[in-house]
C-alpha cells in the first residue's frame, strides 16, 4: 500500500512540536486573558456579524459544532494549571452535548443558544433562522478533536468517543476536499490507528492521497468550493447575498477560503510541492486587503454583504497560516499581525494566530510520528509549561429541568469530599441564584421563580471559586 500512498504517508503521521520558546511571555499573558473569556462563559454560541446596512445579509462564524476544540487544543500548552483542569471540564462538556461535539448532526449549532461572543448585547435575534454556512465544511472538527486528545495528553478520549468520531467521517468523508478540512483525513486515520482499525485507517489514508493529488492545482480546490458536489452544495458560493464566486466580487474580495482552518501538515505539503501558486495567490490578497490583520479596516470588501465595510476574523484564519507554516514569516513580522484585536469572545481564527505566534519563538520545532511520540513538554521561558492539572473526571452534572415546578436538579456522581459552591448565570453573565454542595451530598436542587425562556450556565465551583464543571441548560 505504501508504494500506492506515497503523498499520503508523507504527511499523516508527523506534527510539529517546538522546544523552548522565549521572549514570548506579553503574548502568553494575552492570550491566558483570552481563553479565561471563554472558560468564563461556557458553551460559546456562533457570532454574527453586520457589516452591512440590510439587515437580510446574516454572516456567521464558528456555527461548526465542535469548533471551539481545535481553539484549545493550539491553547493547551500555553494555560495555567488552574486553566487547564478548567478546560478538560469545558472540552469533555462540549463532547457530552450531542449538539455541541463535531460530530453532531446538524450542520450548524443553534445561534442563540450559549453565551454571546460578540462585545454588544442585542435585543433583537437576526438570522437565527436562515441558512447561512449550511454547506461549509465541518470535518476539519474532527482534526481539532484530536489535535486536544494529542496535545492535552487524554488519548483516552480518542477511544472513548471513537465510534462516534468513525461514523461522522465516514458520513462526511466526500466533502472533505479543501485544503482546510482534508486535515480531518488524517485526523481519521490517526484516531483508527490508535484504535487499532486497519480498514478505516487504510480509508482515510486513501482519500487523503486523493485530495493531495488533486490539491496539487489550487484550481482544484477553488472550483470545490464554488460548485460543491452538485452546485446547490456549494461550500462558499450558495446565498445570493454572500455568494463569495461572484464576479462581482473580483478585486473586492480575497478568496482564501480554501485555507480556513488549515493545519500544519497541509500547509508543509503546500510548501513541498504548491508554493508559488500559494503565494502568487497569498501576494494577490495582500494587495487586495494589506491591512488583512486589521480587524477593525474600514475596507468595502462587499465580504459579509454586497456593501459591506469591514474585514471578518476569517481573514486570519486565510492569511495567518499561510504566513506562519507556507511563507514561514518571522516572529516579528507575524507579532505585528496581532497588532489588532479579537471580534469578540472566543475569536477562534484570532486566537489561534496568536498561538502560531507564540510558537513561531521556539527556538526548535521537530516533526515528531505521533504514532510512537506523546507531545513533548515546551519549556517556556525557563518552565515546563505541560502541567499535570488536578481534575476529577467522574463528577459530573445532570440537569432536569421541571417545567412544573420550574426547579432543577444538580446531581454529582461522586459526592465531594469537601464543600463545593455551584452557580447558576444568565446569557449576559449575571448570577440569577447560587448555593453550597455539602461534604458527601449527591445532589442539590436548584429552585428559581419562573426561570425565564433561554440559556443559562451551570457552574461547580472549586473552593477556591475555580470552575470544575460547567453545562449549559436550555429553558424553552
């Protein structure tokens, strides 16, 4: 089979992990803010943004369940220990939801459900109806899976949710054909690999082969993301507001979509054997947008709208990698990119740039076989920044909501051995009640006049008011 996969096991089993990083430690502390947002509010619900004056042109970002795994997997290494016991609760939480893990069955999460990202509150719920993204690519959710199994050291989570990782890929295997989502191929492949399946291993090694083959024309990659499978599929040219292939839109816009959410094993197979058609094509976006990283340019794009203004953070998610891992830009050079600031809470393209950022300060970075090699320990300025965090992964929350009596349970699977507090906050983050779990108590009831129709965030908080667990509950 190797003679027959000759691209595909060039690049499915080595992933790239820096050693020392220094000179780094102002990015660190801004991106430890960053995450603490995140971790503060819970399930993260899609952005929207309006860049337009018609109040019809909804652009969404980060609707793919299971996104939010990949943002905290480039995290990792870099959190507090407090930080990441905190977000082993957030990520097993995420992989509880049938409707949050990547592999769930819709599309899109639902857009108002969670805590809002954006800075502004709104009264008002555009969009949350339309169609918006329904044919974007979602795969590459898989790779962000396993890339926090890998970098996080819980390699039993790749066992753990197997099944349900194989059959998501292999229900969306044939759409997986843009540069960015092919990393989901080796995600596959990985994860069967752990587990021992040869047959879907040999599967997603042969579709990888397939979409390298044809990746090696970047026309290929465009003409999937304009057409789709049938047309009516298209990933990025569907509604007739944001048809990105619109010649209307030639000059205006930069068509990197090819790239979003692109990892580093697809971006050194560009480098080997597509670097001047990436970067003919990276020096043509430059000059149609040279201020790309600033998010707050009040360029006419015609990008979330036909008379849009303004840049979304996709810009990143397209510029940035290629930059980082293809062109393999300074670490000065990618520092003055961050120069701007995130859209809003858990602004994951943002937040992952700032991370290649970081990294880009190693002062050595080796292709390591994940088949045989855990994720080594980054020391970073001076300290091994891979802690072993203190988490208890059978406490659990289980909410029952009672419309009857408008009360609900928390019960705890393993009563605590000492005082917890537990919280219960609104979509804007206020505390509507709260309490005390005592010393072997297997649950708590939870009791509020009328609880209001919409989401709220269910915290179990440490004694030191750390979260340990958090689970969003839905009243409708």
């Amino acid at each position: 089979m190797n003679a027959q996969l000759s691209l595909a096991e060039a690049y499915a089993w080595r992933f790239p992990a820096p050693d020392t990083i220094r000179k780094a430690s102002d990015l660190v502390s801004l991106f430890r803010r960053e995450i603490e947002l995140v971790l503060d509010a819970g399930h993260l619900a899609p952005i929207r943004l309006a860049f337009g004056d018609i109040i019809e042109d909804h652009y969404f970002l980060y609707q793919e369940p299971g996104r939010i795994l990949t943002t905290l997997a480039w995290a990792w290494p870099y959190l507090t220990p407090d930080q990441q016991a905190r977000t082993l609760a957030y990520a097993e939480a995420e992989l509880e939801n049938p409707a949050y893990a990547p592999w769930a069955p819709h599309f899109t999460m639902p857009r108002y459900v969670g805590a809002r990202r954006e800075w502004y509150l709104s009264t008002d719920r555009w969009g949350e109806d339309a169609t918006f993204g329904d044919f974007r690519p979602r795969l590459h959710t898989l790779y962000g899976f396993w890339l926090f199994c890998y970098r996080s050291g819980r390699t039993d989570w790749m066992k753990r949710y197997y099944e349900s990782a194989r059959d998501f890929y292999l229900s969306q295997h044939e759409r997986a054909r843009l540069y960015g989502d092919m990393c989901g191929h080796i995600a596959m492949a990985r994860l069967a690999e752990v587990n021992g399946d040869t047959t879907t291993r040999n599967f997603a090694l042969l579709r990888l082969e397939t979409e390298l083959l044809d990746g090696l024309n970047v026309e290929n990659k465009h003409a999937f993301a304009r057409n789709g499978l049938y047309g009516w599929d298209a990933p990025y040219n569907r509604l007739p507001t944001n048809d990105m292939y619109n010649p209307r839109k030639d000059g205006w816009i930069y068509r990197g979509f090819i790239f979003l959410n692109m990892g580093p094993e697809i971006a050194r197979f560009l480098r080997d054997s597509c670097f001047a058609q990436v970067r003919a094509m990276h020096e043509e976006g430059k000059r149609i947008l040279p201020l790309w990283w600033l998010m707050q340019a009040t360029y006419y794009p015609r990008w979330t709208g036909d008379e849009s203004v303004g840049v979304p953070s996709e810009a990143f998610g397209m510029y940035h990698p290629v930059e980082t891992w293809i062109l393999q830009a300074p670490a000065d050079q990618l520092r003055r990119y961050m120069r701007s600031s995130p859209t809003g809470r858990g602004d994951c393209y943002w937040i992952e740039a700032l991370v290649q950022t970081i990294e880009a300060h190693s002062a050595n970075t080796r292709w390591i076989d994940v088949r045989t090699q855990v994720f080594p320990p980054i020391v970073l300025e001076g300290t091994v920044s891979n802690y072993a965090p203190s988490y208890t992964p059978t406490l659990r929350l289980r909410l029952q909501p009672n419309p009857a009596t408008h009360q609900v349970r928390l019960e705890i699977s393993e009563p605590p051995a000492v005082p917890l507090r537990w919280q219960a906050c609104d979509q804007q983050g206020r505390i509507v009640t709260s309490g005390v779990v005592a010393p072997g108590q297997d649950g708590v009831l939870v009791s509020l006049n009328h609880w209001p129709s919409g989401s709220y965030l269910i915290s179990l908080l440490d004694e030191r008011h750390q979260s340990i667990h958090t689970q969003t509950l839905i009243i409708p």
